[in-house]
C-alpha cells in the first residue's frame, strides 16, 4: 500500500461536509499556519517540500510563489486552475467532489501565504455540480470561522469565489484563463510580463492547480522536510493518477511516486490489467499531450531499466525513447487499438481548441487533423507522413502559449514510434478499413546494446 | 426579455465577487444564467440584455459568447445529449453510442429532433475519461453508457416531457 497523504479521508462517510472533515483532523494546517507561522515561513515550506506543480507543467511551487511581486497598496490574487480540460485527466474533479474541504483548506493557507484576500477557483464550466459542492463547503468554512473577516482573530481576511468556465481547453493555460476570469475569451497573452508581476486585473497572480494547492495541507501538517522524504528525487509527495482507456480498473489514484509503471498497469491496487487478457500496446501516461509509447519503451527505458510513475524515470530518454508526468492523465491502448485513429481523435480535439491567435497553431493543427483523417480513411500518401512530421515540427515553439507544442507532441510521438502503422495504413487502404495493425511488434522485448 | 426577481439575485450575488468596476468579469457567469432562464439558448436580444446589465459594449459580449462552447446560439431542445468523443472515450466504445443515439432519435451530430425533444451534439473531453462513454445531460453526467442505458435515459425525457407539457 503507497502511502495517502490527499485522499486518505476521501472515502469517509459525510467527509464533503465541514463536521465529518474537521472531526477527522480537518482545517488543522490552517490554526497551524495562521497561529504559529508568518506567510514567509509557509513559502519556506512548501520550498522545502520539493513541491511541483500538478497541473501539468511540474514548475516547482514553492518558488513559484516567491516570485509574486508585491508592490505597495496593490491587491494580489491567488487563482485556483480547476480548469481539468486535458483528455485522460480527471483527477481534480475526484478531489473536489469527495473531499472539497481539502481543496479549501489548502487554499486558505495558500492566500495567507501570498496575501490574496479575494481568491478564485476557476472551474470548468461542464462540471457545474461541483460548483454547488464547492460554495457549500465555503459556505461551511466562512460558517466556522475559517474564511471571511478576521479569521482566526488574526487579522487576516479572506473570500473563496467559484468561477464558472463555460468550454474552452485552452482557459486551462494560466493567462488564457485569467483573461477568462476577466469576462474575455479566452486568449493566452504574451509573456512577460507574467501573472506574477501582472496578472488578474493587472494585478499580482499566482496561478495553481487543484492538486498542488491541496497538497500544501500535509507540507504544513507534516512540515516540508518530512514531505520531502516521501517519494524519490524530484519527485517527491504523493501523485493523483487519473487511468483511463484499456484497463480493467479505470479511476483515479493516489501513489507515491517509486511504484513502477509495470506495477501501476498490472497490480490490482491500481489498473487490475488490461482486460479480456488482452495485451499492452501503447500509453500515454500524463494526459493527451505527452508523447505516446509503445508497451516496451513504457516499461522499460532505452537502457533496459525498469520505468518508475514519477517525473524523472517518465522523462528517461527525452523525447526520442521518454514521455512525461504531465497532469498524470494515464491512457492505456490495448492491442486492438489503433493508434492512427486515436492519433486522429487528438489531432481533432487540438483543432477544436486552439484559440486561433498564432497561424502556426490555428493553420497546422488543422492541416494536421485533415492528413490524418485522410491517412485512416485510406486516403492518404506515404509522403503524407513526412508532411505530417514537418508540420509538427514547424508548430513546436512558434507559437505565443504551449498548446501548440501539446497539438505537436501527439502527432511527433505517433509517428516516431508507430510509423510502420502509418505506412500499412497508406499502403493497404482497404485493408484498413477492416482490421486494426493490432499488437505487431510493439512489445517486443528492446534490444539494450551492451557497453564496455 | 428580463430576469426575475430571483434571477436578479443571482445577478446581484455574481457581479458582488468582483471589485468596483470590475463588473466585467461576471460575463461568463451571467451568460450561463441567461441560458438557463432564457430557454438554454444565447438570442441577440439576451445577449443585448446582458450587455446593459453590465454595461459593456453588446460586441463585447457577443464575441465571448461565440468563443465558449457552452453558449447555444441557436435554440437547442429541451434535452441535450452532449456525447463525448474525445481519444479515451473513443477507446471505450463512444463512436458506437453516438451512432446508436443518433439512429434511435433519427438525427445527426449537431441537429434537433422535429418534436423539439432531442439535441445530439458531439463534444470533446468532459474529465470523465474514466467512466466512459459518457455523456452530459444539463447540469449533470451519464457515464458508462450501453445501449440499453441509452435506451431508458431517452424514455424518462420522454415520461418527463409529458409530465411537463
Ligand atoms: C493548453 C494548456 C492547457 C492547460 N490546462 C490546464 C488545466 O486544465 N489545469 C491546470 O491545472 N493546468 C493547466 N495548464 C497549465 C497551466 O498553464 C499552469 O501551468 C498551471 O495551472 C500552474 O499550476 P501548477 O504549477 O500548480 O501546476 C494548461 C496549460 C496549457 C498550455
Ligand atoms: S498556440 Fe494556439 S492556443 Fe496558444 S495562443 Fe497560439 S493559437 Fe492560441
Ligand atoms: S475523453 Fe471523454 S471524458 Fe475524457
């Protein structure tokens, strides 16, 4: 059993309600850290947790927070991203449903820590029940005196306000989303500056995800250092996993992150294998975006080491043999599967999503989508996979935010890895449109070249 | 077209979270109420209400409007099946359920049933990838979808819509 430090309570009887969590131990970090330590020392902490971002990029939060500017007489905002829009993530909407409380009282100390005195969670707009389960839980809080004027006696005020998004991925990207928060569409603006200097309203922001925010409730409870040890490396506290796709227990997971991703796929802990008894051909571990696998570069890296569920082993190799972390969005592909058609799918979900400021991304992820269709409609050319892989390439870093890279990265990792599919594809059209490619050699053992 | 007393308290309790002219920021949140009491769709006269309301420019809210997807611009029956389609969903079967769907109410993605019933409309990642094929109906979800599942949520819009009338 990995150790819980977020959804340990989760499952207690009436824990979404204030009495339930604050008789399991609940709002402690928040006496703690308003009673006993200045805003200055919660920053230490969470520093020294090693804490790193959850919502996908893995920026550590600690020093995040140490950058927020604070010029005189000027109002700064701490942003919860509750945006969860990436396909495969649905790890925040379990944290928020079972055990809100969580998520506020991490954000208390969060606004403590920066001096947000009006905090917003940016929510996305499908998951509008969760916003009735949030204002009942501020609700409760302000009721017991853990939000609103003076709270603990301390001096110290704060409101949690629940924003509704109303269907746009791209309002999960930090400025995308504050223009949203601001009554705009939802454009990522260029940086600099950055929401930490300016950001909601021109003033200073810090922008987080669910997760990281609710994980500052056990760093102050346990203290940085004792968090720290948790895990391995750079990656250290414990890991939401939302597994989705070809497994025989889709859900969400808490691990600890020294767990292999042999283990996370096959134990019944966790995903409970694959069913039917069919086999693994391909993941992709961190959410859409992050490049896809097939079932041998997952288990084990390049080198033949075993691959561990955490930022460092994930990475192994880079992009040519590695994947990522990401937002811990893990989509398994079972042998049937085809990955031109799923390619496909995500190809169709960037298009959709792209705001369309920059040409490279507006233009490429629609050319992009239109080749892949033609190639699994049988349509397609074998240059056509050249083409595809140049298109790629002139999206990754020309454009003003990152989802032009997460448009690119899906398509890149497809190709590198499963470009035999692509080629059957073109080459036997008719073919294709009967049967899948199916396993071929995708987990085949790899062959490690043995060094002096 | 105007809000109600409650509606306006609504209204009031939304512009409240944001400071002194900051009025703006309400916009998204506004939007869905006047979908929600306007007949689950965005007209030009309720999106000119809007405007007034906040006092901002019609265009400003217009082009927001036509950014999110939330936002209906054409009228949409009185359920709305949004089925997601998205990569995951896809492993588990989704294409099958929106097919069926679409079969069984004799429409196509995008349209409305002639009785004003139905609306089928595809949409993309909902954060349910794990329970899926899913799809949402209104405020809530409908997840690991079957056909026979399909099949009793179409009949109790059906008894409900009876009830209503
Ligand atoms: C296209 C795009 C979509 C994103 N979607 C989300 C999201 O849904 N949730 C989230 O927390 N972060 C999302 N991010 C990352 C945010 O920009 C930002 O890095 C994050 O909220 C910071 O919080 P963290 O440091 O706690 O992870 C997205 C980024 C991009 C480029
Ligand atoms: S990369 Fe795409 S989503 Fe991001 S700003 Fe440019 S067009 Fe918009
Ligand atoms: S892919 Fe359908 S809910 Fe995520």
């Amino acid at each position: 059993m990995s150790k819980k430090l977020l959804l340990e309570k989760a499952h207690v009887e009436g824990i979404r309600y204030y009495d339930v969590y604050r008789r399991e131990g609940g709002y402690r970090s928040v006496e703690k850290a308003l009673k006993t330590m200045g805003p200055e020392a919660i920053v230490e902490e969470v520093k020294k947790s090693g804490l790193r971002g959850r919502g996908g990029a893995g920026f550590p939060a600690g020093m995040k927070w140490s950058f927020i500017a604070k010029p005189e007489g000027v109002p700064r905002h701490l942003v919860c991203n509750a945006d969860e829009s990436e396909p495969g993530t649905f790890k925040d909407r379990y944290l928020m449903e079972f055990i809100p409380h969580l998520l506020i009282e991490g954000l208390i100390v969060s606004s403590f820590a920066l001096g947000s005195n009006d905090t917003y969670i940016y929510i996305r707009g499908e998951y509008a029940w969760i916003v009735d389960i949030l204002e009942q839980a501020i609700e409760e809080a302000k009721q017991n005196g853990f939000l609103g004027k003076n709270i603990l006696g301390i001096g110290f005020d704060c409101n949690i306000h629940v924003q509704r998004g109303a269907g746009a991925y791209i309002c999960g990207e930090e400025t995308a989303l504050i223009e949203s928060l601001e009554g705009k569409r939802g454009n990522p603006r260029i940086k600099p500056p950055f929401p930490a200097v300016q950001g909601l309203w021109m003033r200073p922001t810090v922008v987080n995800n669910v997760e990281t925010l609710a994980a500052v409730v056990p760093i102050i409870n346990m203290g940085g250092e004792e968090y720290a040890k948790i895990g391995v490396g750079r990656s250290t506290g414990t890991k939401l996993i939302s597994a989705c796709g070809n497994i025989n227990k889709p859900g969400v997971y808490e691990i600890d992150m020294t767990i292999s991703v042999e283990e996370f796929i096959y134990s019944d802990e966790y995903c409970g294998g694959i069913p039917n008894g069919k086999k693994l051909k391909a993941c992709i571990p961190g959410g859409s975006s992050v490049p896809i696998l097939p079932a041998n570069l997952l288990l084990k890296t390049a080198k033949g080491k075993t691959r561990y569920m955490n930022y460092e082993s994930l990475s192994d190799g880079g992009f040519a043999t590695g994947t990522m972390m990401g937002s811990g969005g893990f989509i398994v592909l079972d042998e049937d599967q085809c990955v031109v058609r799923h390619t496909l799918s995500l190809a169709r979900f960037y298009r959709h999503e792209s705001c369309g400021q920059c040409s490279p991304c507006r233009e490429g992820t629609g050319w992009m989508e239109k080749i892949l269709k033609n190639i699994e409609y049988g349509h397609g050319k074998l240059s056509d996979i050249d083409l595809l892989w140049d298109i790629q390439r002139k999206i990754e870093g020309n454009t003003i935010c990152p989802l032009g890279d997460a448009a690119a990265w899906p398509v890149a990792a497809a190709i590198r890895h499963f470009r035999d599919e692509f080629e059957w594809h073109v080459l036997h059209p008719e073919e294709a449109q009967k049967r899948n490619y199916g396993l071929a050699h995708y987990a085949d053992p790899i062959h490690v070249p043995v060094t002096a | 077209m105007k809000f109600n007393e409650e509606q306006l308290t609504e209204f009031n309790r939304l512009v409240a979270r944001y400071p002194e002219g900051k009025q703006k920021s309400a916009l998204l949140p506004v939007l869905h109420l006047a979908q929600d009491s306007f007949g689950g769709w965005l007209s030009a006269e309720a999106m000119d209400y809007v405007a007034e309301l906040l006092q901002l420019n019609p265009i400003e809210v217009y082009e927001v409007a036509t950014f999110y997807s939330m936002y209906n611009l054409k009228p949409v029956g009185k359920y709305m099946f949004e089925v997601c389609q998205t990569g995951p969903c896809m492993l588990n079967g989704s294409d099958d359920i929106i097919a069926y769907i679409g079969e069984k109410l004799g429409i196509k993605p995008g349209e409305t049933t002639s009785d004003g019933l139905f609306t089928l409309k595809t949409v993309e990642c909902l954060g349910a990838c794990g329970y899926a094929p899913m799809m949402q109906m209104g405020k809530t979800y409908r997840e690991h979808l079957t056909k026979a599942k399909v099949d009793a949520i179409i009949e109790d819009c059906r008894k409900n819509a009876t009830i209503h009338n």
